[in-house]
C-alpha cells in the first residue's frame, strides 16, 4: 500500500513520481514505474482535468490535476516525468524547478537550443536535478560498448555509422510534421543517431547536411556527416519518408561493435576483434530496462544529492541539440 501523497515525502523508502501529460510514452513510463520496488505515482497533471482523472484511474496514480501548476505543488511528488510535446517542454520544466522538483524530461530536452540553455542554467542557479530522458544512454548494451571504447578495447574509435527512419503518413497536425510542436524527423528520430556519436565521439568541429522538406517546413529526411579531428567521422541517416536500417555500428582500429535493429533500444550487440580471435554477443532480454535504468539514476541522484547525472550530464544534451540545430538550419527546417 502506498503512502498518501502528503506523508510520501517523509517515506524514505518511497519514491513518488509526478507525470506532466498524458499522451503514450507517458503511459509507457506510467507501467514501468509502477513495476519499479520503491516507486510509485503520486499524481498526474494535465491541461485537462478529465484527461488527467482517466490517466490516474488507468495507470493507479494517488492525484490528478487539470494544470501543471497544481502538480507542481503536490508535496508527494519527488521528481516529475515531463512528456508533452517538445515545444512545451520548457514551460512545465521551469514550474518544476521553480517548485524545487526534479526533472526527467522526454528527449529531445527542448525544441531549441535557446530553451535547453535556459532550463539548464535554471536547474544549476537552483540546484535542482534535471535530466533528459534519453533512455538509449542508460541501455545496458550502449554502456557496455561505451566501457569498450573508454577502455581501449576497440582501439581508437575512427566512425559511427546508425540510421533510424520510418515512413509516417503526412498529417500537418500531428507533432511529428507540425513545425509549432517542434515536428522533423531529426528532433525526434535523427536525435538517437546524434547521441550515439556524441557519446562515443563528443561534439564534431563540422556537420555536412543533405536532406529534405515536408510540406509543413519541417525536416522530412537528413543524412548527416560529421568530422571530427584526425579525420574521425559519423555517417547518420534519419527519415519520415523511409525505412532505414535502424543499425549501428561503432568502428574501431581493433574492433567494431554492431547494433542489432533498433539500435537505440538494442537487446544485441556483437563485437567483432580484428585479430582472429571469436566475436562476442552481448544479449539482453528487453531493452526496456534502460526506461527503468533512467528512473532509477533519477532516484539515486536526488537521494545523493546530486543535481546532475554523470550518465547524462546537461552538457551533452545541450551538445547534441546543437547539432540537431545546425542541421535544421542548414537544410531551412521550420
């Protein structure tokens, strides 16, 4: 049994989690926190009371509210899973940390650069915990490739190779091609892609862009190759148009590590040396421990003390929504 959401806060074994909208991946999260020991919703807010009281009824929530504000004030709220579309991404954030709540928001943290710098310069004036929920980084295979090459295990990484695409029907409302909720294939797709380079890579000196326009303005397709000093490179494809491969492949000059599709949900990787000896498979058995990996680092930070994740540091998601602007840019997105 729960604890109510007034005396939640002084229950140091329970966790409880406040959800800011009440779309699919926050029902995603929704099952997957109340899976988790320890953990527990506490409330649920929305622009819309019904939507939030149906919300909380699905998925066991102790609260709901018809504003952001309210949910912001619940004092058994912990932490707060920020899901509504990336343009609004930063409206409910700055409440959150205003509230002194931490923050796990949906990736792409923001639909600009402007907004990602300005909720990170308020989460570190404040000292509050934010992290964007880039679930990729805390899959157990992506971290074990990482340990690879940190490690020196594939030698000096020379390229990343990944692409992610599906064909998706235009419909100018839907936030995938509407330019006001921060639509294109590269903020919500082409971004797995961009991490993963950053991750292994850090930020290129240079962006070459090919792509195209949906009818909306938005990017409908991007191939994108980076540079990186020495002559190390990413060749990255993201589309709303077609199917891509949705591999990846980091290659080293002593081994290359290859993604099973997806990629940025891997439960296979396979690692192949270059001097004879067997390749190695590295399986899981649902990528969906990496969406529990997330909350539970949110969880052990703000236990810590800590205001930042060392497994997804703002840094990096500042530099990879850098990139992704560029790139909009250059092909004249909306």
């Amino acid at each position: 049994m729960h604890p109510s959401p007034n005396t939640a806060a002084d229950t140091a074994e329970e966790f409880g989690w406040g959800i800011a909208a009440t779309g699919g991946i926050a029902a995603t999260l929704a099952a997957v926190i109340a899976a988790e020991p320890g953990m527990w919703i506490a409330a649920v807010g929305s622009r819309s009371k019904e939507r939030a009281a149906d919300f909380a009824a699905r998925h066991g929530a102790a609260a709901s509210y018809g504003s952001y504000a309210e949910l912001m004030a619940d004092p058994g709220v912990h932490a707060v899973y920020v899901a509504t579309p990336h343009a609004q991404h930063r409206e409910v954030v700055e409440l959150a940390l205003a509230a002194g709540k931490a923050v796990l928001c949906e990736k792409p943290i923001a639909a600009t650069v402007a907004d990602a710098e300005a909720m990170a310069a308020q989460a570190r004036a404040a000292g509050v915990f934010l992290m964007e929920a880039m679930w990729m980084r805390f899959n157990p295979l992506v971290r074990r490739v990482k340990e690879l090459a940190d490690d020196g295990k594939l030698g000096e990484v020379r390229s990343v190779h990944a692409s992610f695409g599906f064909p998706f029907p235009y419909d100018p409302d839907h936030r995938l091609w509407n330019p006001e909720l921060g639509g294109g294939a590269l903020l919500d797709l082409g971004v797995y892609p961009v991490a993963l380079a950053q991750l292994l890579l850090g930020s290129p000196e240079s962006v070459a862009v090919a792509g195209s326009l949906g009818p909306s303005g938005v990017d409908a397709e991007a191939a994108l190759l980076m540079r990186w000093p020495g002559g190390a490179h990413a060749l990255l494809e993201t589309s709303l148009l077609t199917l891509l491969p949705m591999t990846a492949s980091v290659v080293g000059t002593k081994a290359r590590a290859d993604f099973a599709m997806p990629f940025h949900a891997a439960t296979r990787v396979t690692v192949q040396p270059y001097d004879g000896a067997a390749a190695q498979e590295f399986v899981i058995e649902s990528a969906d421990e990496a969406l529990a990996g997330e909350l539970r680092e949110v969880r052990d930070m703000v236990r810590a003390g800590r205001t930042e994740s060392p497994v997804m540091p703002l840094d990096d998601t500042l530099a990879v929504l850098r990139i992704l602007a560029d790139a909009r840019h250059e092909l004249g997105a909306r």
